[in-house]
C-alpha cells in the first residue's frame, strides 16, 4: 500500500475534516483492517506516526526519517510486517543533484524531496527485493522530471527486483510515468493487474465523493519480475469521513513469476 496520509495541520479546528484529530482514528482503522504487508507513507509528521503504528500493530517496524537537514520535518517511511519481510539494508538520501546531502534541494524544488530505499527478503520465499518510497515536488516539473530519471536509475542499479510507490502529484500518464514505465524498467501494478478490484478513481479526492477516471497521482510501480495479481484505489470512507485527501493504493504482488 501506497498512502499520503496528509500533513497535520495544528491551526485548523479540531471539528475540520482536515483535521488530523478528526482523520487519525480513521487512519488507525483503516491500517487495521487492511494490514498491509508493506506500506509506503507519505507527508508524514512525527506526532502522526503512533497513529500508522497503532493500526499496524506491533509485528511491524518502521524506516525513515524527516526531510531537513537535521532529520526532522516530514517523513516518507516505509512500514514493514516483520513476520513477512526481513529488512537487509536501507538508506534514505534527497531527491537534488546532491543525494547524499540531507535536507538538499535543486533542479526546481523549494522545500526538500526525499525517497527511502530498502532491500528486503521474503522471509516466505527467501528471495531479495527492493522498495523505494518517495514523494515528488508538488510545483516543479523540472524537479519531477530529474527526481523520476534519479529513481529509474536506482532501480536499474539495484539489479534486484524492485517496486517504486509514493505520491508524484501528476497524472498517470505524464512525463515522469514516462520516465519511469517507458523503457519497461517498471510496470504500473494497476494497468499490470490480473485484476482491478475497484473503479479506477482519482487518488486525489481532496475529501470530496471519489470520481472515475480523475487524476491518478499515486502509483505502486513493481519491475516486470513481479506478477500483479490484484490492485486497487481504496475510497473507504467511516460515516462519510475521509481518512486523508489522498486515496491509498493498494497491490497484491508476486515476486519470480512474470504477467508478461
């Protein structure tokens, strides 16, 4: 699952939908009823991550930290269920022409882009794989552009099997799916999928009734060594609330088995 779960926001009213009060039960309940065995967050405040942690339960851990250059700030962490996946190695590093330099920015983008990269092993099947979580620049298409090409070249390095989710905030199709699907180093999972489970609804809802066809700004992406049995674009709402203004994507995966 790939799921922004929206940035608390401390000025608004408790009683907003936007509200982090309001939507981190829903979140909590959301997560434990999907459990997913992995799960890349997006726009994540510290103070939001007992909320991710409470829905996931206590089989699960977490990687990642902020933004800045001192580590704090947002987060994309990558949640993982310890009973499924051993974690081998990760690192995060920005999303500039400096990646290794925390909280560096360039190529367009005014607040810092990051992305966390794991290497796994399903402990189910003893193989190794890679995940990449990410959240690219909301204004820049330069920076998506250049953040797009930065994370196609990681996954064609890492010479392993890979899945690239998160938050692109641009349509599928676009230049950066483009960048990332064109040259069949990725697949989308939810054009790839022996079978969609849902509507394919704009993951960007904004708190509004879902729609059909709208824009698509949040991707589980996955190297053609990956059969996409199942995907879907989860609109559950709890008395009409919404979790997030994003819809979390979801993908049901099989790694040594090509749908190709």
């Amino acid at each position: 699952m790939t799921f922004n779960i929206r940035r608390s926001m401390p000025h608004l009213m408790p009683s907003n939908r936007d509200s982090w009060a309001v939507r981190a039960p829903l979140v909590t309940r959301l997560l434990r009823e999907e459990q997913p065995s992995l799960l890349g967050v997006q726009e994540a405040l510290p103070s939001q991550l007992d909320a991710v942690r409470a829905g996931l339960g206590p089989d699960y851990s977490g990687i990642g930290r902020g933004r800045n250059a001192d580590g704090n700030g947002e987060q994309c962490p990558l949640f993982y269920d310890r009973r499924r996946l051993k974690l081998l190695d990760w690192q995060q590093f920005a999303l500039s022409s400096k990646p290794t330099v925390a909280g560096s920015m360039s190529w367009g983008n005014r607040i810092p882009r990051i992305a966390v990269r794991a290497r796994f092993r399903d402990v189910a099947t003893g193989k190794d794989f890679v995940v990449i979580n990410t959240h690219l620049d909301h204004l820049s298409r330069r920076s998506r552009l250049y953040s797009a090409d930065t994370l196609r070249h990681l996954v064609r390095d890492s010479e392993l099997p890979a899945m690239v989710m998160g938050d692109f905030n641009i349509d599928a199709p676009s230049g950066p799916y483009t960048i990332l699907t064109g040259s069949g180093v990725l697949r989308d999972t939810w054009t790839a999928a022996h079978r969609q489970l849902t509507e394919q609804w704009g993951t960007f809802p904004h708190y509004r009734k879902p729609r059909r066809g709208a824009k698509r700004i949040d991707w589980i992406l996955s190297t053609p060594d990956f059969t996409v049995l199942r995907a879907g674009i989860n609109v559950t709402r709890y008395g009409g609330a919404w979790p997030s203004d994003h819809a979390p994507v979801q993908a049901v995966l099989l790694l040594g088995a090509s749908s190709a």
